[in-house]
C-alpha cells in the first residue's frame, strides 16, 4: 500500500514538471508561428528619411512594442487598440541599421525584419515580406530626391540579372531558384544596399494590389491554389481575425478607407494558408495647380536642407569652435610682437637723439644717494659725541640735527667749489709776481 500511494506521487511530480515544461515551449512557438508579425514601410531608405513598423495581432495591453539589439523605439501609437502597433522612426542614420521585431512584456517575439539605412543615393525597393512561389514580383531602383524613372542594373548574388529603362524588374511566376540577394546601379548615382528576396513553398496564393489603393476605389482580394484553376471557398483575416468568408474565393471592398488597411490572408480548407499581405490606403489629396504643386516642392526642399544644416552644425561645431579659439591666439600674439617691436623703435630712436641722456640720470642719482649717506653719518656720529650728557630739549635737539646737516651739505659745496677751483687754468709768471704783491 505505501509503496503504491508513492508511485502515485512520483507520476504526480513527474506529470507536473512536463506540464511546466510543455506550457512555456507552447507560448514560444505560437508567438514565432506568425500570431504576431511585423510589417515595415521599406527594408532600405535614405538617411533623415522616416521608416515605421507595424505590428499584428499583438495584445497593446501586456506591453508590446518595437525594438532592435540597442533599445526600444519611443515613439509609438495604437491604430487599433487592442491588436495594431505602429512605431517611426523619423530621422534615421546609418548606425541605426539591423534587425526590428515586436516584443512584448512576456517576452514573446515576432518575426524579425531586416533594415538598411543608406547614406548613398541609391535604393533598390523590394518586398517586405516573403513571397509566394507562382507570384509576380517587381523590384524597383530608386535614386534620391528624384522621381522620375532612371535607367538600372539589377544584380542578384553579385551577378547581373537583367536591365530596365524604367529603373524596374518584374519576376515572372517567381521560385525557389529567385530567393537570394539583390541590388541595383544607377549610372552616375552608384549601388544601392543588398536586400534579400524570400520565396515560400506554398500553394495556397493571396492576390491583393501592389501597390497603395486610394481611398474610395474598389478592391478585390483572390485566394486561389496554385494547382487548379477552379474557384474554392476560402476564409479571409484581417490582422490575424477572420474578416469575411466567401464561397467563390474572392473578397471585394466597394470603396476603400484608412480603416481598411492591414495584413490579410486567406485559407483553403484542406490545402492550407496563404502568406500575409500588407495592404496600404492612400488618402485622396487634393487637386493643385503648377504654382501650389511648385510651392509645395520648395518648401519640402527647403525643410530637408534645414535639417541637413542642423544634422552639420551638431557634428562639426565643436571643430568650428578650436579654429576660433585658434584664430584668437594668434591675432593676440600679434598684436603683442607688434606692440613690442614699437617700444623698442621708440627706445632706439631716443637713444639715438640723446646717447648721454641716461648717464646723466644715473650720476645725479649716485650723488643724490652719496649726500643722503653722509647725512646719515654724521647724524649717528653726532648721537654718539653726545651720549652720556644731559639730555637737550627739543628745540635744542632740532638745532643740533639741522647744524650737521647744514655742515654735510657745506662740506659738499665745500668739496664741490675745491673741484671748481682745480679746474681753474694754471697761474702765469705775472700772475705770480701780482700775487706776491698782493701777500706783502
């Protein structure tokens, strides 16, 4: 008995762990499987030209959103609420390059899409997503602020392919032999990135348009297996929601709006599903004359090359600042040389007019600090002669200090009228005889 109830545990414990196990593999795979998918705009454009993402049949409220290897993109808004996402990017650069998918807060993945975001003049325009085996598929070759069709070289796998004067090339009843990697070359403009080309095994084909349909016209979508010709009944979904059914294989919108836009496929019971399409609606714009229509281009021209402006300034203004700190240096050394080569021109020029002009000054200062010396002397020795006797009063100590400095500067002038006198010319004889008289 113990030993069955513990039997009963371990197959108890054991179904567990293979439960917890399965559950997680499960959630995984539906979410890789293609219940949530993205969608971008283009997988190449140009540098400061927008790209978006839309995401399908995602749930907003658990948190799903776009991201790549770095981050997550800000800036997000809810088409529908409860399984559309859209995320942009406004001002792509080349760095921001690589691999986007929807994530949500669980952690569940979509398919991955790869961009490129050239600084080049030339993009090549493809598909978004895989393509059916049987399907037509255009690819175009884009040159940058132009719209007008040029001439082009398609290359696939580093081979040439084909060339168009258009600038486009149609894959007719496309196969597994076309996946692989294309480019394209405008003459004078240069290679576009590679974008690579993925055809899907299938037999179950979604026929949608090409390209945007304008909001009012009709639309019909065609589901059809690509072994029969016969018309079958097939469902169609709209992000991942059955839309509609029909019994003839066929879905027609008789005037199209914004609302309609999404990912659509279809299923043929018993043979399977087809791939999703994405299908764009373009707002009806109104008609302008030549002079708004060229009105309309200046201003978009002017909007792109203040934007160039400002992407140059923020890289390069911190170069432009050292060149001005630079600048100022200089002209700062200048003036200074120039400052100081005058001084001494003028120094020269000074010494040139005078040259005994500065040995004057200095033998007058050298007398004057002579006599303040021997002024100074004979004010100590005075102090010592009369050390010891009785103290003078004031007035008598004035007049004592007043007669040694009247007899040091007489001694000067004393000194000063015995050189005068030396300087005299010599006696002659008669100036002898007169002064012998003048003794007697």
């Amino acid at each position: 008995m113990e030993v069955t109830a513990l039997c009963i545990r371990l197959l108890v414990s054991l179904l567990m762990l293979l439960v917890a196990h399965v559950q997680p593999s499960y959630s995984q795979k539906s979410a890789s499987d293609g219940a949530v998918r993205i969608v971008p705009t283009r997988l190449q454009t140009f540098e400061y030209e927008s790209v978006s993402f839309t995401c399908f049949g995602v749930n907003v409220s658990a948190g799903w959103s776009v991201r790549n290897a770095k981050e997550f993109l800000k800036a997000c808004s809810n088409v529908d609420m409860t399984s559309t996402l859209n995320c942009t990017i406004g001002y792509p650069y080349k760095s921001d390059s690589g691999e986007y998918w929807c994530e949500g807060g669980g952690g569940a993945r979509s398919n991955t899409v790869n961009i490129t975001v050239t600084a080049g003049s030339v993009i090549l325009e493809s598909p978004v997503l895989p393509v059916m085996e049987g399907e037509d598929v255009t690819l175009s070759c884009t040159k940058k602020k132009t719209s007008s069709n040029l001439p082009a070289d398609f290359y696939k796998d580093g081979l040439r392919v084909g060339s168009s004067s258009t600038g486009e090339m149609i894959i007719h009843r496309v196969s597994k032999s076309d996946e692989g990697n294309y480019k394209c070359n405008i003459s004078g403009a240069g290679d576009s990135p590679e974008s690579w080309l993925h055809v899907r095994d299938g037999s179950v084909i979604l026929d949608s348009p090409d390209v945007p349909v304008k909001e009012g016209d009709p639309m019909t979508l065609r589901c059809r297996n690509k072994n029969t010709s016969s018309n079958l009944k097939a469902d169609f979904y709209k992000n991942g929601r059955l839309f509609r059914s029909s019994s003839t294989g066929e879905l027609t919108i008789h005037s199209v709006s914004k609302s309609d836009e999404g990912l659509y496929k279809c299923r043929i019971s018993g043979t399977g599903e087809s791939p999703g399409r994405q299908l764009s609606v373009k707002e009806e714009s109104p008609t302008y004359d030549g002079s708004e229509k060229k009105s309309e281009d200046s201003n978009a021209e002017r909007t792109d090359r203040t934007v160039s402006k400002q992407i140059y300034f923020s890289r390069h203004y911190f170069v432009l600042l050292w060149i001005v700190i630079i600048v100022v240096l200089v002209l700062q050394l200048l003036v200074i040389g120039l400052l100081y080569r005058k001084k001494q021109l003028v120094l020269l020029e000074a010494r040139m007019n005078d040259p005994n002009k500065d040995l004057h000054d200095v033998i007058r200062k050298d007398k004057k600090k002579e006599g303040a010396a021997d002024a100074a002397d004979n004010l100590s020795l005075y102090r010592d002669t009369n050390h010891g006797t009785k103290p003078q009063t004031e007035k008598g100590q004035e007049e004592s200090l007043s007669q040694s400095l009247n007899s040091s500067f007489s001694d000067d002038d004393t000194s000063q009228a015995l050189q005068n006198e030396s300087d005299d010319p010599p006696l002659t004889d008669s100036d002898a005889q007169y002064a012998s008289i003048d003794t007697v």
